[in-house]
C-alpha cells in the first residue's frame, strides 16, 4: 500500500466568543502520572459517500475548543508539577491518498502497512495527530493518535463521540468534566495494599528488567482472532462449572481466561514458572461518591491475576476464570482509594517510576489485555455513518492483546494477538479447543 502524504498542517480549537487564556496550567492527577507515557493509535474506515476533509476538520476544531486538553502541550510548571499547558498550539492534520480502491487493500490486518495510516507514534509534540486517507473508490480511513497521559479509553471514546456530533452540527453533549484535581488523600491516609509491584516498579528493578527483554521484533506476529457469539456462548457456560458447582462469569472474564491458557500453552513455558496478566480496571462507577462517566483523564487501575503454568494449564477453564474474577474484584472503592492515599505520597514514590511501559518487546511469560468491548468507539459518525472497520494499530509486543468488538455488531469479539512466529501455528490450532489436555 503506497500511501503519499498529500498535505500537513497544525490546525487549532476553533471557539464560538472570545477565546479563553493560554496559559492555564493543569497537572496530571495521579492516576495520569501512573498510566502508559505513550501515543496510542487507532484506524477507521468508511465506505462512500464520506464527507468532505473540511467536515472532518471543522468538527475536530469545534470539538479541541471543548476538549482543551487535546489541543495543548504537556510540561511542567513552575513548581516542577507534570501538566498539561492549555495553551491552543494545536493538533496536526494530514492529508493522504492511495492509489488504489480500499477493497484492493482489505482485510486491514495488523502489520507494519497499517503504520502508513497514521502519524508517527515517536518524537511528537502534538497530543493529537489525524490523518485522513483517501482512496480511488471514495472510502477514506481515519487514523488517530492520542496520549494516553491525556485520556483512558473511557475518555477518548467520549471525545470520539464528540467529535461526530460536532462534524453533523449537533451540539456537543454530554460536556466533559475536565476536574483533574477531584482525587485527594484521606486524613491520615489508610494504606491498605501494597503498590509496589503492581502500579510502580522500583526504577532498579525495572532497569533489569528492560535489560533482560531484547527480543527481535521481527520475529513477532500480530494475529488476529474472531470470536463468535456461538463460540463465546460456549466458553461462558464452559468457565461456569467446577466440581458440580456454577458461578456465571462474564463473556470477558470468560475469554481472558481461555487466550491466558492458549497463550501460556502456545509459549511452552516451564510448568513451575509463574505468569500474570496485567487488566485495566476503570474506576468510574468503582470510586464511591461514583465519579461521573464523563470525567476526562485517567481513571485507571490494573488487576494482576496470577498463577503456576502447570495449574493454569492442568485445572479446567473455570480455575483461570476465577483467579481473574477475584482479582478484578479486589480492585475495587478501597482498593482505589488506598493508591491514591500511597500515590499522594512524593516521598514515597521519588524512588518509584510506574509499572506501565510501552517500551517492552515481549510480555513474556506474562500478558497484557486492553479491552475496547464496552466502548462507544464505533459511534464516530462524520455525517455520513459509522465506520465499517474499528481496530487498533501495529502493536508488535509479544503478549499485548487487544479486545475489541467485531463489526458485525452480533456480539462477536476479535482479539489481537502478538505472538512469535515459532508458536504461532501451536496458537491457531488451539485457540477454539475446550480442552487443552487433548491437545
């Protein structure tokens, strides 16, 4: 796929009135301070008729003007706190063309081509980058990059939403709620976990760590997995039973636990070695007073589920689904309000850096799950529908899934799986088996 840039440019918040002062300062909470320090890209695509450039440009303006933050730069300010300056230098726009029909190029599969979508991921300014890619038949695909210290996934999708109401002229609701500051330590402070190991990483530990995990990336391959809503049925109902006894799990608790034991299968890791699966836990509706759904920013903790490969892999399905049941439940009011009491803490935490790292080659022999299942992502609606295709970027770390719902819109799931090559094909001929002992 030869995609040729065509123009790119800086745009700005277009403000209906007087704009507002550029040289508001807002730190980040603690929960942005703990999550990925990264751009995170996703693709889209829509079949004709799509809008005109200018639509989509115009609405992204409006929307900047309402969701400052995107459009500002992160720094620190006088007094050495992390932030964001809200200071309206803007976001880039590109504009891009393929000299081909879309169909020419489906399906999109996550490969390093899909990195020709959109902006670079590296060494940038902009907080926001898009890029509008248009093809011979009339489709277009959108490719967006946005920083994660901005935003969870909670939050983007809010602002997606956002955006394609502003594109049709519809007015922008609801609005976000931009209070980073709503997180304080209790007095005394009460903490009741240990967060050391599981939201930071003591900056010698992790040195070592990052020193051990050279890989070669061109070993690793990202596959993608589609799960019916039959297939998902089933593995529900095959999770819920052990020893006679039921308990229903959720459809995603229920994969998780399936693609943790394919996975861990599919690596051959030693029987005694221990593995984790590091889960976004969105604190929303956990935190209590409950924090409104559109709270902008980071509001994110991490279940760390664990477990003996041997027991993973010797216990039925129901023994995964359980261990990540509990963990995911353990993250809960006073879960979270312990890390922020333990967070609020800079003498505690000077020697400290966050467990979350986009840097690694390879999980191994632990993963990583991001979930998009419960998300409105597929509603960024230009004027002219909703897109046809939704999925992450090229992601080449070995053990980084994604979830994210098919298309179809049946309730179906595709996984994207990053893997090496030399398991691979032990991967795909077990991802849909019950029973991994047959195998």
């Amino acid at each position: 796929m030869n995609v040729k840039i065509e123009s790119s440019r800086i745009i700005k918040p277009l403000y209906e009135g007087t704009p507002p002062s550029t040289t508001t300062h807002i730190p980040f909470n603690i929960f942005d301070n703990v999550t990925f320090d990264a751009l995170m890209a996703l693709i889209y695509a829509y079949r004709p008729p799509t809008p005109p450039t200018s639509t989509i440009e115009t609405g992204l303006r409006k929307t900047l003007a309402v969701y400052r933050e995107w459009a500002g730069r992160i720094g620190k300010d006088a007094a050495g706190c992390c932030g964001v300056f809200l200071n309206d230098e803007g976001v880039r726009f590109i504009e891009a063309s393929v000299d081909a029909t879309l169909d020419e190029v489906l399906p999109l599969k996550p490969s390093p081509s899909m990195l020709s979508l959109h902006p670079s991921l590296h060494g940038v300014a902009e907080l926001i980058q898009v890029q509008v890619t248009r093809f011979t038949c009339g489709s277009v695909v959108v490719g967006f990059t946005g920083h994660h210290m901005i935003a969870d996934g909670h939050a983007a999708s809010n602002f997606f939403v956002a955006w394609g109401q502003a594109c049709r002229g519809v007015e922008i609701t609801p609005l976000p709620l931009n209070d980073r500051a709503i997180f304080r330590p209790r007095d005394p402070p009460l903490i009741e976990y240990n967060h050391v190991g599981a939201e930071y990483v003591s900056k010698l530990v992790n040195k070592d760590l990052v020193k051990d995990n050279v890989t070669n990336k061109n070993t690793i391959v990202v596959h993608k997995v589609h799960f019916t809503l039959e297939f998902l049925g089933k593995l529900k109902a095959n999770a819920s039973f052990m020893n006679g006894k039921a308990k229903t799990y959720s459809t995603f608790e229920s994969l998780v636990a399936h693609l943790w034991r394919v996975i861990t299968k599919s690596r051959g890791l030693n029987a005694l070695q221990n593995t984790q699966i590091r889960i976004s836990v969105d604190g929303r509706r956990r935190v209590t007073p409950r924090v409104p759904d559109e709270f902008f920013g980071n509001l994110v903790l991490w279940a760390f589920p664990n477990s003996k490969v041997k027991d993973l892999l010797d216990e039925p399905l129901h023994y995964a689904t359980k261990i990540i049941h509990d963990a995911i439940t353990k993250v809960d009011d006073r879960y979270f309000k312990s890390f922020i009491d333990f967070a609020s803490d800079k003498l505690i935490t000077q020697d400290l850096i966050p467990s979350a790292d986009m840097k690694k080659d390879s999980l191994c022999p632990n993963l990583e799950v991001d979930s998009w299942l419960r998300f409105p992502f597929y509603d960024l609606d230009f004027g002219t529908g909703c897109p046809f295709v939704f999925m992450p970027s090229y992601y080449p770390t070995e053990g980084m899934m994604f979830l994210v719902p098919s298309f179809i819109g049946d309730g179906s799931i595709d996984a994207f799986i990053p893997l090496y090559q030399d398991n691979l094909e032990h991967f795909k001929k077990i991802c849909y088996s019950l029973d991994l002992k047959e195998k």
